[in-house]
C-alpha cells in the first residue's frame, strides 16, 4: 500500500474526530439511555411519523435534483454545469435561512398547537421576519444577476446569469413551501405532509419535462411558474384545521413584498442612469436602490410597527425553555 502522505490522514481524521465528538457530546446532554425491548412500549406510532417525515423529506429533496438529472440526461454536461451552478448559488441563502429557521418554529410551533389563534400568528410573524430579510436579498440578486455570477462564479459563467434570474422568480415561493413542512410536523401531520408531497411531485417532475426542450432557461422558467401557480392550493392545503388563510398571509407579506419590488424599480433606475461599468460599482448602485427603498419603511407605520414586532418574536422563542412535547405523541392522541 503506498503511502498517502500526514495531510491526507489529517483529512481522513479531522471528519471523524469531529463527528465522534458530537456524538460524545450528545450522549452525555440528551440523559437518554437504551435499555432492553419490553412489550408494554408503544412505539409504532412514532416510528410510523418518523417514517413518513423521512420519506416526505426524501421526495422533497429528489424534487429539488430531478430538473438536474433531465438536463444532463437531454442537454449534457455544460448546459448542466450552467444550471446547477446557477441553482446552487440561489439554494445558499434559501437553506441558510430555512433549516435555522425550522428548527426553532417546530418546537415552538408544537408548544402552540392547542391554541390555534396564538398558533396562527406565531407563524405568520415568523414567516413574515423571514421575508423581510429574504425579500430584499432575492431582489438584489435577481437585479445584479451578472456582477454577482461574474464575481462569485468567475466571467466565464456568464450564462447562467439569465437562468439565475429565472429561478430567483420563485425564491420566495420555495422558502412559503419549506414552512409548510414546519405546520405539518409540528401538529403531527406526516401522513398528510406525506400525501402533499406524492401529489405535487408529479406535478413538479412534469413541469420540469415541458420546459426541458427549450433548454435550461425553459426548464427553470417553467419549474419557477409551475410553483408560484401550485402554491396557493399547497398553503390552503396545509392551512386547513388552523385559523391561518391566504388572506391573512397575504396581509403579512404585504410590505416586505412591495419594498422588495420598489427596491427592484429604483436599482434598476439607478443602473439605467448611471450606467456604471465596474461590478463593484455595479453592486453598490443596486444596493443602494434597494437600501433607498426599505429606508422608507420608516415612513410607513404599519411597516415599521411590524419591524419592531419582531424583537418580542425573537424574545418568545428565545426565552422559552419548556420541555417540547414531540410531535409523534400528538399523532398517537390523534
């Protein structure tokens, strides 16, 4: 066997050194210990959740990649290589921000459940924080598609700047369908959560066969059309049993939405009068578009009200430390 060389080993055991000392870590927090099988534990029922929660989150992820797999298997590598690198520069921030995010709205979601009004408001002021930060990063990036790509990705990934565009489209579509999950979960609902996902992926899969002859651009824009149309009837869906509506959720989105679409109309304004040459200078115009724009949510008291909500949204899930009672024994009272 040859020798690899110590920075290879150093790569090897640095993973596992860490993944190890997790696992000590969590060992010794949780105070969980396994013991031999009795009879008298009922378990079915929460292997049964965790069951359709695993298979739920697996469907959702073999929809995110399947567009990827048409396209390599019709179009090849490069047009793939453009897409992908595209796609994956718009899921940063969306995953950065959702997986945080769901892992404090489920428990707290969970702690709620038997108060559908105090339920209802907690989401809709959590997605509401959501898009008011999400909002105007999606605005930014679809405005400055090209300087970002030329400056992240390098000039040569010019391309994929316009299927960029596309897809931030539907950046915020993908963040309400993320949330959905957290309602399902919260309330113990994974066989509905289940039977949303086996009916909307065909759907999804579809759209993405129909964009696939007019290239990379096709499937993106019709992938991004496909989910602003479906998802109206995949919130009333996951809104029924709750006090929560569209209506309702429409008002809450109502202004970090329209700063967001001021902010694209005065960066491009900007870009259009000044028409600067560097992309230094063309991401400093853009933000300040889109800076001049959320500047006047002060003007706006209702805005601003709802900016100054979110410090005792933040306070809520912070200070509460009570024991969360899990989700699959809801299911199992259900």
């Amino acid at each position: 066997m040859a020798w690899r060389g110590a920075g290879y080993w150093a790569l090897v055991a640095l993973p596992l050194t860490l993944n190890f000392t997790a696992m000590a870590l969590s060992w010794l927090m949780v105070h969980w210990r396994p013991g031999l099988p009795r009879r008298d534990v009922k378990v079915g029922s929460m292997v049964a959740f965790g069951g359709k929660v695993s298979a739920s989150y697996l469907i959702f992820n073999l929809n995110r990649s399947f567009d990827s797999v048409l396209i390599g298997w019709y179009w090849g590598a490069a047009p793939l290589g453009l897409y992908s690198r595209a796609y994956n520069l718009l899921m940063l921030p969306v995953r950065q921000l959702s997986r945080p995010a769901g892992n404090v709205a489920i428990p707290a979601f969970s702690r709620l459940q038997d108060d559908p009004e105090r339920f209802a408001r907690y989401y809709l002021r959590t997605i509401g924080l959501i898009i008011w930060i999400t909002a105007p990063i999606f605005g930014f990036l679809f405005v400055a598609a090209k300087p970002v790509i030329a400056l992240v990705l390098g000039a040569k990934w010019g391309e994929a700047a316009p299927v960029f565009q596309i897809l931030v489209v539907s950046a915020l579509g993908q963040l309400l369908l993320e949330s959905t999950l957290w309602l399902f979960v919260s309330r113990g609902q994974s066989g509905r959560l289940l039977k949303l996902f086996l009916t909307t992926s065909p759907i999804v899969v579809c759209s993405f066969a129909i964009g696939l002859p007019f290239g990379i651009k096709g499937v993106a824009l019709s992938g991004s059309l496909v989910l602003v149309t479906i998802l109206p009837w995949i919130l009333k869906f996951a809104f029924r049993g709750t006090h929560l509506t569209l209506k309702r959720l429409g008002r809450a989105l109502l202004y970090p939405v329209s700063l967001c679409l001021l902010g694209i109309f005065l960066a491009n304004l900007a870009l259009y009068l000044i028409v600067p040459e560097r992309i230094l200078w063309q991401l400093l115009v853009t933000g300040l578009g889109f800076a001049a724009a959320y500047s006047l949510s002060i003007l706006i008291p209702p805005a601003r009200e709802e900016i100054i909500s979110f410090r005792d949204l933040l306070g809520a899930f912070g200070l509460s430390r009570q024991t969360v009672e899990p989700a699959a024994s809801r299911a199992q009272m259900r």
